[in-house]
C-alpha cells in the first residue's frame, strides 16, 4: 500500500499496537495513506479493541495573540504533529507579525526549527477557515473574551481554552456542550493548569483518599486571568496581579486542617496598577477590590505605580503552586502534594493547551462530540507517544 508520510495510524488490539507512520519505518505494518473507511475496514478485521487514531498532521489555529497566544505559536513549534495555519486577532492583522516568522524558527532556545508560514488574520475572517482548521486554540480571557467567543468558535470548530472563572464553569460547560454537540465537534474547556492539571490532581488525590480534605494555593506568582481582569477596569493603562500563598494556611492544609479555611485565609491578591492619566484611582481600586469571581472574596492591595516602574519590575511571567490532600486510612493519616513551579505562566498553559488540542481531534475523528474537560480525557489521549510504549516506558 501507498504510504502517506503525513499520517499517523495507531490500532490498539489484545496483542498490542499495530502503529502505520511513515516510510521510514523499518518495523511494525508499513502502510499508510487509506482513508477513514479503509481504516474501519482494518480495524474491524484485525480485531482491534478500543480506541484507535488516524490522524493527519494536526492544523491548528489561534485565537488572540497576547501572551498566551504567543506561547501557543512556540508550544506547536515544540510538537511535531502540529501545524499552525492561522493566526486570528482583533487588532488590524497589518500591524501584527508573527513571532516565529520574525524569527526564523518557532523558539530559538529549544529544538523546535519548523518555520511559521501561518496567515495573521482578523477574527472576522474565522469563517474562511472552516475545513482548513482541526482545532481552533481558544487564548482570550476569561472575563469577557472566552463567554463570547467559545460558544461563537464551537459551533464551527474543535476548540480548547483556558477558561479559569471556576465559580463559573458549569455555565460555559453548558454553553459549550450545547454549541459544539449541535454541530459534532469537540470543545475542551479550562484546559490550563488551574482549572485543569491541579483539578486532575484534586480529583485523584480525594478518589485515593476520601477520608480526607484538601486544598489549593497558588504563587507566588503573576496570575494572568486576575491581571486580564484588572486591565478591563475603566482608566487602567497596565496592570499585574500577584497571587500570594498564606505560609499559616499552607501549614494546616498539611496537618488536615485545611477543610475549614475559607477562601480569604488561603491566599492574599496584590495588584500593581498604571492608570491612565486623569482616572479616578479611587474609582479603580473600588472596582477592583469589589470584581466579584476575582477579588471580593480575598483581601487585596491595590498600589498605583508609573509605567516605568512597572517596565522595569513588573514584566515577568512566574507562577506556580500546590494541591495538598491530607487524608486518613484505618492505620494513620496521609499527606499528597502535587506542585509547579513555572518560570513562564504563559508558556506553561500554552504546552498544556496544545497537548489537549491533541485530545479533542483525537475525540472528533473517533466520531464524539460535545464538551470535555480534563476531567474525562484520558491521558493516553494527551500523547503523541504510541500507547504501547507508554506502557513500556512510564508505567
């Protein structure tokens, strides 16, 4: 049979994995190039079990490029099964050049040497890429970007987005299920770290140890949802918000004693704030200290600064933070601890969001739709290892 070096087949059966690559495989079933009803064909006559993939390379596109967008362009220079083709944008595409076409290569300080050849385009435009994108990479914010947009781009194509407003993520669950299940496509949401990994975490830590509780603390660290929010506010020119763990806080969780610290002993928000000239800085510290979902419920410092101070203090991109469980079983009482720590937020939630873009073409191409979270997804599905040797080497 032909074989297209483009495709990537893997069949899971009782005996293992029949992986179809390209044509410089020396081992495993040399074929490649069928389409999808020839693939079926295979699988049902080879026995196959479970899930399989077939998959081009996967065309990817971005929307919005802030930092998170611009993480997403070098995360899919770091993935050889990626292909981005689009960058969307709300500001004029004429005054925007791609990072990696600037240049040269996706990141100068990895392996990754793939070229950027991808359009820069006007959000507006999205609808000329309907059949030319897999998965759109959903990078706006959470207050006001992803309520809008993620519904707009689900009922076109498979998405994946960060969405962090967690009191709220039921409602754009909904939202989400309902536009990409009506048009058979996949939406991955709050795909990030935090929701997402940590709530990996969260979950896995209470199944193993229900008798238990646990807690979440963030930082020290930029938190770039509470930093997008503050720089929505009315006469803010910049903005970064600090996320800062309570040491007393961290001490009880790990004692079992975090089930009864309320969400203002856990941590402190302290924002850093360029106003625009003649704001009301008292209007915008009120409007800040009192945005419901990020701030009311914390106590928060708002100090005003100038741009330079803010340039030349207040750029970095660190975060981090922890889930701690503490639990009992008949004999003694356990303690789980799951951590990061992230020189680059951005870059971090970018890697996270493009392995889950992996998982919802995965989802797509086996016929399913809706909304998923992290919460479903396998994390053989994340992958672009074969799960053959996932089994070989990480179990």
């Amino acid at each position: 049979m032909n074989i297209n070096s483009n495709r990537i087949f893997a069949l899971e059966n009782s005996k293992g994995i029949l992986a179809l690559e390209n044509n410089n495989r020396k081992d495993g079933l040399r074929t490649g190039g069928a389409d999808v009803a020839r693939v079926s064909r295979l699988s049902r006559a080879s026995g196959c079990r479970g899930r399989s993939i077939y998959m081009d390379k996967i065309r990817a596109g971005i929307v919005g490029y802030g930092n998170i967008g611009r993480g997403v362009e070098k995360a899919i220079g770091q993935n050889p099964d990626f292909e981005l083709v689009a960058i969307l944008t709300r500001r004029p595409p004429g005054t925007l050049s791609s990072g990696m076409q600037a240049s040269g290569m996706h990141d100068s300080g990895s392996q990754a040497t793939n070229n950027s050849t991808a359009a820069i385009l006007h959000v507006s435009d999205a609808p000329s890429l309907k059949g030319k994108v897999d998965v759109m990479i959903l990078c706006g914010g959470s207050a006001t970007d992803l309520p809008e947009q993620g519904p707009q781009f689900a009922a076109s194509f498979n998405t994946v987005d960060s969405y962090d407003t967690h009191a709220k993520i039921p409602d754009y669950y909904r939202a989400m299920d309902a536009a990409s299940r009506s048009a058979g496509l996949i939406s991955v949401i709050s795909a990030g770290w935090d929701p997402g990994l940590f709530s990996l975490n969260r979950a896995l830590a209470a199944a193993v140890l229900p008798h238990g509780s646990g807690c979440t603390f963030w930082g020290k660290g930029v938190s770039q949802g509470h930093s997008d929010a503050i720089r929505r506010v009315d006469g803010v020119e910049a903005a970064i918000q600090y996320t800062i763990p309570i040491a007393t806080a961290i001490e009880k969780a790990r004692k079992g004693e975090g089930g009864a610290l309320a969400t203002r002993d856990k941590h402190l928000r302290e924002c850093f704030v360029v106003a625009k000239e003649g704001a009301d800085k008292a209007a915008i510290e009120t409007s800040i200290k009192t945005m419901p979902y990020y701030f009311a419920e914390y106590d928060t410092i708002v100090h005003f600064i100038g741009k330079d101070e803010f340039n030349a203090n207040h750029t970095g991109m660190a975060h981090g933070g922890f889930v701690v469980h503490s639990g009992k079983t008949v004999s003694g009482r356990h303690t789980i601890e799951y951590s990061l720590d992230l020189n680059n937020n951005a870059e971090f939630t970018a890697s996270t969001l493009v392995a889950y873009a992996r998982a919802a073409c995965r989802y797509q191409r086996e016929g399913r739709s809706g909304a998923l979270t992290v919460l479903d997804i396998p994390v053989t599905y994340l992958s672009a290892t074969p799960d053959e040797t996932l089994r070989k080497d990480l179990l």
